[in-house]
C-alpha cells in the first residue's frame, strides 16, 4: 500500500488533499518531445511485458505518464486478455424501487430523506411492467437498487426477487449494493452471510459494484460520513463471493481525492480480488457535481482527459480482472467509444431506463443500434453478453459460459 500522505494537525477542507493541493490545481503532463521519463519507460516495459506493476509504479504512471502511453498499454492489456478483437454490452434495465436514504451523501442528487414529499416506492405492479417491458425487448439483466430504507428491508427486496425470477426467468436480478446488504444486515441484527444467503435463495444472480465512492476513510469522512466504511464494504463483497455469487467493482472519483488516493482505492481492490476472484469488471466514473445537494462543496467536474487516463490506469493494474467497463451514462456516447481505445473491452448497458445520475444532469442513454455502431465504428465487433459475461448473441456460435449464476461462482473454470 502506498502513503497517501504526511498526516496533518488539521483536516483538510473539502477541495484540499492532505498535502494541501486542490485536487483540481493538478496539471496532466504532455508528451515528451526528447523521449519519456526514464521511470515511465521503465514501468511501461514491465506492462510490455506483462508483469504487474506497484502501487508506487501505478502513481508514477499516473502523474507523469503523458495520455497517449497510457492509452498505448492500456490498448495493449486489453489485446492481450481479450484477443478476439470483441466489445460486449448488455441489455438491461436500471429500477429504482425506492429514493428514501438514510445516508443523506452530498454528491448525490436522487435521494430522498423519510417523509420528503418527493419520496417514493414503486408498487410491485410497476416494477413488474418495467422488468416486463425489459424482457419483451430481449433484455437480460434488471439493475435494482434502492436507497437504506429504514423499512424496506431484506425480507421485501427477498419476495421481489423471487416475484422476478418466477415470472422473468431470462432476466437476472443485478441487485442491491454492499452498503445496502451491510444496511439489512445492522437493521436486521443478524451475520451479513444470512442476509446474503436468504437473498441468493430468492434469486439473486449477482451484485453491482455500487456505494464504493472512493475505497479511502479520509475521502469517506467527507463525501459519505454515514456509508459503509471501506473495510465493510471489501469485507461485504468478500462474503458475497464466498456465498457463490460474482459482483463488480466501481469507484467514483474527480471530488476530493489524491491520485495517490485513487491508487489506493485500485490497490484494495486487486488485493480482494488475489483472495476471491470473484469480481467479473471494473467500472469507473467521474463524480457528476450538478444539482447535488452540496453542490458547492465540490471541485468542478473532471474533465474527459482525467477520465480517460484512470480508465486506463485502470486496465493497466488490475492484471486480475478480466473486464473495464466504459461508463458513458456519465461520460457520454462519443467518450464512451473512445474510453474503448483506453483499455475498456465492455460497453456496459443499454439501461433502458436511469434515474441516479441523470437525476445530477447527467443523461446518456442510447439503443443496442446506437451502441453497436459505435462500437463497429471504433473497429471493434460488438457482442451481447449477460451478467456473469457469457455471450449470449445470436452471431457468436460457441457455447455460453458462464451461462448462470453457478456456471459464474468463483473458482469455476470453463
């Protein structure tokens, strides 16, 4: 693990780093003209090589690596685990069945607090026309999360899974996040485990990567102080994969985190994974300050460079995930076809319906037309998959594995 930094008498503002530098002050370096840094064609050719690199080495590449060599062995990672020259995509559906939350985080623009005349919870009836509408156009993955209800628990998210699974059993119920699993499981006062279990009973195939933010306390403090603490949220994913279900892994970046912070987020989650193998992809966005409810307590948005050259970081490190999944909800489509350049090999969902980040001003939806052009047009063949990235398209005459949740469970070979 990387130091972050010194620690200070005082804690820094919300715009400050623990060195005192605003994380917007930093500048990306441009590409040399007389040849790279010594250290950065060191460590490139550790990558060429396909050796793993350090914490210390990823944060050198990150400060002084100019974008187009990221890009460079990003593209050559990517190539190397996926060979066949193939982006996936999945059609999908994200429903929020409720916005009442309890954790009131800043950055969020979708919440609602108990008793807010804007507050809601969908009846089952029309999460069932929702999920219906999804199955109708092929779909094969609903995105499910809530807010921490103070009643709506395990038990009712339980018989709507099950609901689901009886009555759309092509579609996989992606649920919940660990926040929310750690949420049941204090309200309930009973081992994380059971909840986990009894949800997997009902159906449950896998678990998004949400409510990680940033995997650093001191970033935590700030942005989420009532969340799940980094060590619960790895520890609750690490229960997820021995209860035999895949999950993914996320990070939410571009507020008031260090690069070195950014790399430390990275670095906790290759180290879970070494010990479960049970993430299928990660997935990495800026923070979408618009609208937010703190609005003015956060730097401006991060720009598209900023994006692009921690998605490749990204590719670059974790030698142990097989896919990057592109983020253009937030980023938009043209972005999201150019992150495909920057290491990402999945182009995420359709997302027939999205609410949280739009909810922030943040809108990018678009077709499976729409999604396989930019694909094939970035030189790339496009492929639908489902959730545990078997590839289930029509055009792909090999047989689909991971088929199913069990085909999916960590340690399982093809």
């Amino acid at each position: 693990m990387i130091e972050v930094a010194a620690a200070t008498e005082e804690a820094p503002g919300p715009h400050e780093t623990p060195s005192g530098r605003r994380p917007q002050d930093w500048s990306a370096p441009l590409a040399s003209v007389g040849g790279a840094d010594a250290e950065v064609t060191r460590i490139a050719g550790k990558v060429e090589d396909g050796q793993r690199i350090t914490a210390e080495e990823a944060l050198h590449l990150h400060e002084r690596a100019d974008l187009l060599t990221l890009g460079r062995l990003a593209d050559l990672v990517r190539r190397r685990k996926h060979p066949e020259n193939r982006v996936t995509y999945i059609i999908d559906r994200n429903i929020n069945p409720t916005n009442v939350c309890l954790t009131d985080c800043g950055f969020c623009a979708f919440y609602r607090s108990p008793g807010d005349p804007e507050a809601y919870v969908l009846s089952r009836s029309e999460i069932y026309g929702k999920v219906g509408e999804l199955a109708r156009l092929g779909g094969r993955q609903v995105l499910m999360q809530g807010g921490h209800h103070p009643r709506i628990l395990s038990e009712w998210w339980g018989e709507l899974i099950s609901d689901l699974r009886e009555r759309f059993p092509e579609v996989n119920s992606h649920a919940l996040s660990a926040p929310e699993l750690d949420h049941f499981a204090q309200y309930e006062k009973r081992p994380i485990e059971e909840v986990i279990r009894d949800l997997k009973e009902a159906g449950l195939g896998s678990v998004p990567g949400a409510g990680a933010e940033m995997l650093v306390e001191r970033v935590r403090k700030i942005i989420a102080p009532k969340k799940t603490t980094t060590d619960r949220w790895l520890d609750v994913h690490r229960k997820i994969h021995e209860g035999g279900l895949r999950s993914s892994a996320t990070m939410m970046f571009g507020h008031v985190e260090t690069a070195a912070e950014r790399v430390e987020h990275f670095q906790r989650v290759r180290d879970l994974q070494d010990e479960t193998g049970g993430f299928t992809a990660f997935i990495s966005w800026t923070c979408q300050p618009d609208g937010v409810p703190r609005e003015q307590d956060y730097p401006e948005k991060a720009t598209p460079a900023v994006y692009l050259r921690v998605q490749a970081l990204s590719r670059i490190f974790f030698d142990n995930i097989d896919s990057i999944q592109t983020s253009y909800v937030t980023q938009g489509m043209k972005m999201g076809q150019m992150s495909l350049q920057f290491g990402a090999n999945d182009f995420g969902g359709t997302m027939i319906e999205e609410n949280v980040v739009s909810a922030a001003g943040c809108f990018h939806l678009s077709s499976v037309q729409t999604v396989e052009h930019l694909i094939q047009s970035a030189g790339f063949t496009p492929r639908q998959r489902n959730s545990w990235y078997g590839l289930v398209d029509e055009r792909h005459d090999g047989p689909v594995f991971p088929a199913n949740r069990e085909d999916a469970r960590p340690g399982v070979q093809a």
